[in-house]
C-alpha cells in the first residue's frame, strides 16, 4: 500500500489533522489557526499541484499516484479533481478564519476539516456509489455542530438527520440494482427503477421541494456561520457528485426524461424557494430558502446540461459561497452585535439607523443570490435563465415568479430596515460606535469582490470550468 | 439451505456464509426479532427498549449467518451490541432509568401503535414472497421478512416520535434492515466498515441528544 498518493494529501492527511485538533479544541485560537492553515495550504496545493503528479524538490523527483488502495477498494482523485478540491479546501479555509469571532461551537474547526476531507472523498471512492455511507457519516458529524447549545435538539435536526438517512438506501440499492446492466440493454425495467431510486434519493439529500420542510426549522434555530457551511458543502458536493453519476452510468444519462425530470425538480424548487421566502418574517429562516433557491438553480443547471448548465453550474460555485458568507457573516455579525435582535421582522426595524453597513450588506448579499446585474452570480443565473426561457414558456413565467418571490421578500427587507417603529423614539445614528472599521471593512471588501465577479466574471470565474473536465462522457470535450 | 448469489470484493478468502441453522430455528429468530422491533415501538419504558434493541441484534446475528460467516456475522452483533451499552450507559448517566421489571398500564398511545405493529407484522410476512420475486430473487425469504420488517419498524419509529432515543432506535431499527437486506446483495469489507462507522456514529449521535436534553430540562 503506497502513501505517496493524492487521497493521502487530501483526504488522510486532513482527516488525521482534525484527529489531532479534537485534542487541542480547548485551546480555540490554536485549533482555528491549525484548521486555517491546514485548510489554505490543502486549497493552494491542490490549486498548483502538477498534472501529471510529479514534481521536483531539489535534487530529488516525488511522484504520486492517483489511487490509494483500502480493503480491496480504491480511492481515487485524480489531477482533473483537484480544481474541486482546492475549491472545498478554500470555502473550509474562508470558514474557518472568521468563525472565531462568533460564538459557535468549539468543535467548528475540527469538524469543518473533517468534513471537507469526507465530502473529498465521496468523490474518489469506487465503486463511488459507496460515498452513499460516507454522506451518512458527515451528516452524523454536521448535527453536533447544528444543535444550538444549551438547548435540546430541536425537530429540524431531527427530520434532517431522518431524511438523510432514508436517502442511503435509495442511493446504495440503485448501484447493486443496476450492476452490468450496460450488458443487458432491454432490462428496461431495471433502469427504470434505479432511476427513480437514484432521483429519489438525491432529492432527499439535496432537499428538493417537496422534501424540504425540515431546512427552515434547522435554519432558525441553527447558527448561520455553521449552517451556511454545512449546506453550502453539501449542496456543492451532491452536484458535484450528481455530475459524477450521470457521467458513470450511460443507461441514466440516455434515458429520456432524466433530464427534463431534473429542470422541472429544479424549476419547482426554487418556485417553492422564491414563493415561501416572500412571506417570511424571520430573516434567520431565509437562509434555508436561499440554500433551497440555490439547489433549485443546481439541479436546474444539471437539468439543462447540454444547454449550457454545466457551465452555470461551475460558474456560479464560487460567488454563490461568497454570497452565503457575506450574508451568514453579517447577519452573525448584527447577532453579536446587538443580541437582542431574534431575526424577526419587528425587531429588525430601522436598523439601518443603527447599523447602516450591516444593513446594506445583507440587502447587496440577497440582491447577488437574486442575480442581479453587476454582481458575481449574474453570469451563472443569466445563462440558466436564457437556455430555461428558450426550452419551454413555462419554465418562463415559474423562474420569473421565483424571481418575484426573492425581490418581494428583499422588498420587505429594505422596508423594514429603512422604517423605524412609530412607538419608540427616533435612533440617532450610533453607527459608528457599533460598526467598527474592521468588521466595515470586511463588508466592503466582500461587496467590492462580488462586484468584481460580476464585472469580469472571464478572469475570475472562468478557472472554475475546469471542475467540469473529470465528466469526459457527459461533457465530452470539444 | 438458500441459494447465493453475491457480489463480493473479490477476496479469495471470503466465506460467504452456509444458512447453518435449521429453517424453524431462523424463522423463531425472525419473529423474536421482530417482536422486539414491536416492543420498541410500541413500549415507552427505556431499559425495556435498549434490552429490545439488543435482543434485536442478536436476531439480525442468527439471520444474517445466512450470508456471512460466523466471525463477520459476530462483528454486526457486537457493533449492536456497544450501541446498546452506549444508549444505556448514557440513560444511566442521565438519572432517568428506570426498571427493566417495572409494571405500567398501557396507553391509548400504546395500544395505538400497538395495533400499528401487529399491521407490520402482518405486512412484513405478506409482502416478502412478493419482494422476492419481483427484486431480490437471492436473498431468501425469512431474510426478506426480518429485513423489511426492520425498515418498516423503523420508519414508523422515526415518523412518529420526537423524543432523542426513540428517533436513536428508530434510526439504528430502519438501518439494521437495510443493512441485513444488502448484505444478501453484497459483499465489501469497507461497506462493511463503513456500516460499522455509521451505527457507532449514530448512538453517539443518539446519546448527545439525549444528554442535551436532559441538561436543558435540568436548566
């Protein structure tokens, strides 16, 4: 058994960091410091790592090898899957650096490299439907994370747990259901079934609608800064992973109907996203929907792959991360803040008086996921929008009402941060005794680089195309 | 003795297991299994549940002997078994056990639920020949029973309670039937691994929620 591997660097080597983290997790600023310095230098390697897995190191020559063997079976990451990685590594690293400064668990370090080594590995074990397990397992981890303290664990960690885990078998069954069934082509019935098992099973992981009831409840009662990381991983992973699938088994990808299933599971889910976000009043709960309005664009871009959706796909990975921490961080932020703000729409009441930059942010952070022009997920949504328009004229007027929903919710937003209660005294504007100029600058610098992305999304986001090279049969390459 | 036809890693030294009992003592592991899925879900009484649970696990020990051999079949047991010494050992822990021969009259929820297993029970045995012959035409059909019973058991369990050690036991019951039903499928040391990971994983999961539980109650 070689250690000179990829899945060494990647996967072995984080996993026995965090090990090794659980014993210092007292110490705070050391674990944070060990999971972001482990985190940027995994992100960084993997971002330069040579193609061909060889490099020089003074006088002497190091190759790697792209498969690591365990119990028969192999795990294997190869170099087109290492954009992915350095990507996971990055949004673990981005994570990690700030998530000191809020009050989350002591364990947020440990368990976020953990993670992001398992999510790494879901896509380089083989037979990879095995992953099936290894997505049980992170869930198992994630909810120790998701459970506020002190309190007890509420029915939405409960439900996520319970759905998480129906999905397993889904996933695992349709593997061995359809084993060699590219040598038994009229076995149509087989492939029925272990596509309706694998569709049900991803809609379960990923929480299509209607399978998403649980998510609001864990969102309110969840930490933002874990719950955006939890679930940005995983529903970059599970796409990521879903590629992986149709690229692997032929008999799916040929099937007529797995795809428009796909953009109508996904046009329905951000309808679901965009209609019930319109009428929230609690803005920690719209983290669920937005989570949910990014999976409906997913699953929609995956739908619409041979439309262009897989390069939406990858285009709006990274500025969509970006999004969710700008505004997991700033509504973490207005938490420490002012604790007396619960999230509700009552208590956040002119609070631009009060905090002008954290308002703003929140406002140019939903307007980003909203795709609006100018901001980084403009390029992604734009693409999806025109191939979804030019398929059906339904598709049309349901994407255009989910739109609707998220610009009236961010509406009521901006309403209820511009006007103040009539029933108590006028605030003065004590901003800049509560806003200090790091966390402003953090805002700005946030904001400054969404725009960025928007603005030139060829130089900034055009490099994540690359996390698209490993699917040669799905997107076989021009 | 039951036909098998599985997939395996390829490993020369695997035994695939030999259906060693005799077919009335499986079926009476089969029904003792079964009815301490049915304890669990209709009982509120702890320590009655976690000796339930652990009796069920000796049930999927005898049943999947079947598939395995008698060394990979004792690591399920076991596995099963530190799950239920886990659970037990927190609800000890927790002040809140009780007796294990404690009499309580039963409730309108409890007869409720008892009626609901009785249901289970019936489909569990009704609808395996049917599952054998439309889906899995290798595993055997007693296997199928305890391994559908398990998963319907289970997913009552999860559907209907809130409380952190039923939702454990009904996460661990729905498992254990898969579990039982893919090792007639399949066979991989790191599945097998992987399962392991997942159960012990899951009563810590359970036993967390349990402690906070009690400690926000305490507070």
């Amino acid at each position: 058994m070689s250690l000179m591997t990829t899945s060494t660097i990647w996967i072995l080597f984080p996993l026995v960091l965090s090990i090794l983290l659980m014993a210092v997790h007292r110490l705070q600023k050391l674990s944070v410091w060990i999971a972001c310095l482990g985190s940027l230098f995994l992100s960084i390697a993997a971002f330069v790592f040579p193609e061909t897995l060889e490099f020089s190191l003074g006088s002497r020559n190091y190759i790697f090898d792209d498969t690591f063997l365990i119990f028969n079976r192999a795990l294997t990451l190869t170099a087109t899957q290492l954009r992915t990685v350095a990507m996971f590594y990055l949004f673990s690293f981005l994570w990690n650096i700030v998530g000191a400064r809020f009050s989350v668990s002591r364990w947020f370090p440990t368990v976020s490299l953990a993670t992001t080594a398992l999510w790494v590995s879901t896509l380089a074990v083989e037979p990879f439907l095995y992953a099936a397990l290894i997505v049980e397992l992170i869930v198992l981890i994630s909810v120790l994370l998701l459970t506020p303290r002190g309190e007890q664990a509420g029915s939405g960690v409960m439900r996520y747990l319970v759905s998480q885990t129906i999905a397993l078998p889904f996933i695992l069954l349709s593997g061995w259901m359809v084993t060699g069934i590219e040598s038994a082509p009229s076995a149509s019935v087989l492939i029925l079934r272990g596509t309706v098992m694998i569709l049900i099973g991803f809609s379960l992981w990923l929480a299509v609608f209607p399978l998403h009831s649980w998510m609001p409840m864990l969102a309110e009662k969840s930490h933002p800064w874990v719950f955006s990381f939890i679930f940005l991983m995983q529903q970059t992973s599970l796409s990521i992973f879903l590629l992986k699938v149709l690229d692997q088994f032929a008999w799916l990808r040929n099937l007529s109907g797995v795809f428009p299933a796909m953009q109508w599971a996904g046009v329905l889910t951000l309808l679901a996203g965009g209609v019930l976000a319109s009428m929230q009043t609690k803005v920690n709960r719209i983290l669920a929907y937005i989570v949910l309005i990014e999976t409906g664009y997913s699953v929609l871009a995956i739908g619409l792959i041979g439309q262009g959706g897989g390069e939406a796909l990858a285009l709006s990975l990274l500025p969509r991360a970006l999004a969710y921490w700008q505004w997991s961080y700033t509504l973490s932020s207005i938490h420490q803040i002012a604790p007396e703000i619960d999230g509700s729409f009552p208590s956040l009441r002119g609070l631009f008086t009060r905090l002008p930059f954290h308002s703003l942010s929140l406002i140019i952070s939903l307007l980003g996921l909203l795709g609006l022009p100018g901001l980084g997920l403009f390029p992604a949504k734009r693409l999806l929008w025109n191939s979804g328009a030019g398929l059906t004229f339904g598709y049309t007027t349901l994407l255009g009402l989910a739109v609707a929903g998220m610009a009236l919710f961010i509406l009521r937003l901006m309403h209820t941060l511009l006007t103040n209660d009539p029933n108590l005294p006028t605030p003065g504007l004590s901003g800049k005794d509560e806003e200090s100029l790091p966390r402003v600058l953090v805002l700005f610098l946030l904001t400054l680089l969404l725009l960025l992305l928007g603005m030139f999304p060829h130089i900034f986001l055009n490099p994540f195309l690359g996390i698209l090279e490993p699917f040669i049969h799905l997107l076989p390459p021009s | 003795m039951v036909p098998l036809f599985l997939v395996n890693d390829g490993d020369p030294d695997l035994y695939a297991g030999g259906a060693t009992l005799s077919e009335t003592l499986r079926l009476i592991a089969v029904v003792v299994l079964l009815l301490s899925a049915a304890i669990n879900l209709v009982r509120r009484q702890w320590a009655l549940n976690i000796f339930a649970l652990g009796l069920q696990y000796a049930g999927i020990f005898l049943i999947i002997l079947e598939v395995r051999s008698p060394l990979l079949a004792a690591i399920k047991l076991i596995v099963g078994l530190m799950v239920s010494l886990m659970l037990y050992l927190t609800l000890v822990s927790s002040g809140l056990i009780e007796s294990l021969v404690q009499r309580r009259r039963f409730s309108s929820g409890e007869l409720f639920r008892g009626t609901i297993a009785l249901l289970l029970f019936l489909i569990s045995f009704l609808a395996a020949s049917g599952l054998q012959e439309s889906a899995f035409p290798q595993s055997s059909q007693l296997l199928l029973t305890a391994s559908l019973g398990l998963i319907l058991f289970g997913l009552f369990q999860m559907g209907t309670i809130t409380e952190p050690l039923y939702l454990a036991i009904g996460l661990l019951t729905f498992l254990s039937g898969f579990e039982l039903l893919y090792a007639s499928l399949e066979f991989s040391r790191i599945l097998e691994a992987l399962f392991t990971a997942v159960n012990l994983s899951l009563a810590l999961v359970g036993s967390y929620f349990i402690i906070k539980d009690v400690e926000s109650r305490s507070a």
